[in-house]
C-alpha cells in the first residue's frame, strides 16, 4: 500500500488501478471510500472481505457524469433525473431499478441498486481515469467509524488496497443521505446532510420507513458508525466526564463541538476518533436538540451509542 497525493499522475494511477481490478482508497466529500471497478465480481468481492462486509449489505456505485447513470440504473423515474439535477455531485444516493451491467454481487443480489456522484474533484478525476462506476463503500471495517481522513484508515483496510488517494479531510464529514425511489412512497434509508425538507423544497416527498417496513431493507444495523470506547448520550456534561461538549465550555478532556449542525457533522467522526485514541471508560456526547437539521447527527449518534 502506498499513500499519495491527489496529483494528476497519481489520479492516473489510482484511475488504472480500479479499471485493472485492484482496489484503491478515495476520498469524497462525505467519507473516504474503498473503491474498485463497480462491474468487476473479483474486485468487488474483495471489498467485501477487506470491510468484513456482510454479502447481504449492497455497496454505492459512484458516477461522474449523468450519462453514466444509464450503465448503472434502468427505467430512471423523472424525479430521479430532478434530484440529480438539483443535488449531484454532492451527498445524496438514489436506490433505482438495478441495470443487468451491473453484476448482483455489487448490490447484494437486489433487483435496485443505490447510486451517487460524489462533490469531489479527487473521486470525480478518478472515476473518470477508471472509465467505468465504481463501487465504494465507506472505508471502515464493518460496524467501526468512517474515515474522514487518511491519518483515520484502519492499518487492515489500507493493506488491502494497492493505493491511498490522500484528498485532505472530507468537508461534509458523514456518509451520504440514501433515498428509495422504487418504494411508494419514496422511502428515507439513511438520513444524511440532504434533509428531507431540502428535497421536499424540490416537490419531492419521502418518508421515514418505520422499523417494521424497514425489515427486508439493507444496511439497517441499530449499532454502526461506532468507535470501541462506549459513546454516551447526556443532557449536559459534567467537568468529569470526558467526551463532546456542545453549548457550554469545554473542560481539560473534552472537546467543543461547533454549534451548527453542518459544522458538528464535519467534525464528528474525527472528533470521535480522537477520543477514541485515549482509551476512556465512555465517551460522553451532549445530545443535541430534537430538531430536523440535527437529524442526521443524532441518527449517527444514536447509532454509535447503541450498545
Ligand atoms: O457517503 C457515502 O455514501 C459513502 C461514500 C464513500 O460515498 N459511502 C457509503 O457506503 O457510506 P456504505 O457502503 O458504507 O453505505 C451504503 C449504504 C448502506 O447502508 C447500504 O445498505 C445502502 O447504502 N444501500 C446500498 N445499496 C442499496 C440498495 N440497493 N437498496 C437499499 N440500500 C442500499
Ligand atoms: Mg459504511
């Protein structure tokens, strides 16, 4: 494994490598991703193995350019085409009728398949140096936090890979909003940086399945985006306990969490990562308010607080 920059030669580089099979680290706007060539069996099983990904669990395939969505996707509803329009490339991933170019194992043998063009200029170059969609799953291990920075890979993932794409830390800083188009009514799977008012504002409706219609849906674990120290959700902290400090002050042992939604969710998982480092009974997290814009926030804090 090797770590480079995001020169032009080293996006080549990280372009031929996925397009020969091999399975390269990228970074996007959300998470770093572990990429490989969405229509090669071989490489995406790797992936598999290297994540210690269920089967079950179906990967996003990442696009650059609109045209591609025709290799990836059939029978693409026209409000499909409007929130590609309106939110890509950026953090928003469309579950679709699945195309027969895309091998089953990519989407877990599901007849849909979940799609995305990522906002940034690294993994788009390197999308395009593939000339193929590439398949990209977070790059953690299975249940542990997202990279959102190369200095955060797990030492197992990053063996497995021929190359490290080093793009800086991931601004938007937690994985993408994933949204159902083939379910009536379009169906919310995981909350993300795109809220549902933002695709409201767009006339599109869709709604949060309960946890029964949920059964059947991939990808729905309570505990995920976890670090090993236990995260507990407080009302407020106090000076003893060690963890993410949010509307009061931060004492020696904690961290101050920026007030807005978008800011916190840029630094969560690293912040989250650093306390992890220090080997604390708990990690305590002062819950933020009840509020749509810290949806998805507390979505990821809930789950990592899930024991
Ligand atoms: O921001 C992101 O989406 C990042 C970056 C690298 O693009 N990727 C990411 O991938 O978070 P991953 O594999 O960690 O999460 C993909 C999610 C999973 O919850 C999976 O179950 C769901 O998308 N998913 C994938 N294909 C699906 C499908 N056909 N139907 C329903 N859910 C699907
Ligand atoms: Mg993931």
């Amino acid at each position: 494994m090797r770590i480079v920059g995001a020169a032009p030669e080293s996006i080549a580089e990280a372009g031929q490598l996925i397009a020969s099979g091999e399975l390269v680290i990228i970074p996007t706007e959300t998470v770093y991703g572990l990429a490989c060539d969405a229509m090669n069996e071989a490489a995406v099983q790797e992936v598999f193995k290297a994540k210690g990904r269920p089967l079950n669990n179906p990967l996003i395939v990442h696009i650059a350019e609109l045209e591609q969505l025709n290799l990836v996707a059939e029978d693409t509803p026209m409000d499909a085409l409007q929130l590609a329009q309106r939110f890509w490339p950026g953090p928003l991933t469309l579950v679709l009728k699945k195309s027969l170019k895309i091998p089953s194992i990519t989407t877990a043998g599901l007849e849909t398949v979940a799609v995305r063009m990522p906002d940034h200029p690294v993994a788009l170059d390197i999308i395009r140096a593939a000339g193929t969609p590439v398949a990209a799953p977070s790059a953690n291990l299975f249940t542990e936090l997202s990279p959102t920075r190369v200095s955060h890979l797990n030492a197992d993932i990053s063996h497995s890979v021929a190359l490290v794409v080093d793009g800086g830390s991931c601004a938007v800083g937690i994985e993408s909003t994933v949204i159902d188009l083939t379910r009536n009514p379009f169906a919310l799977l995981r909350r993300g940086a795109i809220t549902m008012s933002d695709l409201e504002a767009v006339g599109v409706d869709v709604v949060e399945p309960s946890r029964a219609q949920r059964t059947g849906a991939p990808g729905q674990f309570p505990k995920h985006y976890a670090p090993r120290t236990p995260v507990v959700l407080v009302e407020r902290l106090t000076k003893e306990m060690p963890g993410l400090v949010l509307t009061g002050t931060a004492e020696i042992g904690q961290l101050k969490m920026p007030e807005a939604p978008g800011e916190y969710q840029a630094i969560l998982y690293q912040s989250l990562f650093e306390l992890d480092q220090l080997g604390l009974a708990a990690i305590y997290v002062e819950c933020p308010p009840e509020q749509e814009r810290w949806a998805a926030v507390l979505d990821r804090l809930r789950r990592a607080s899930h024991s």
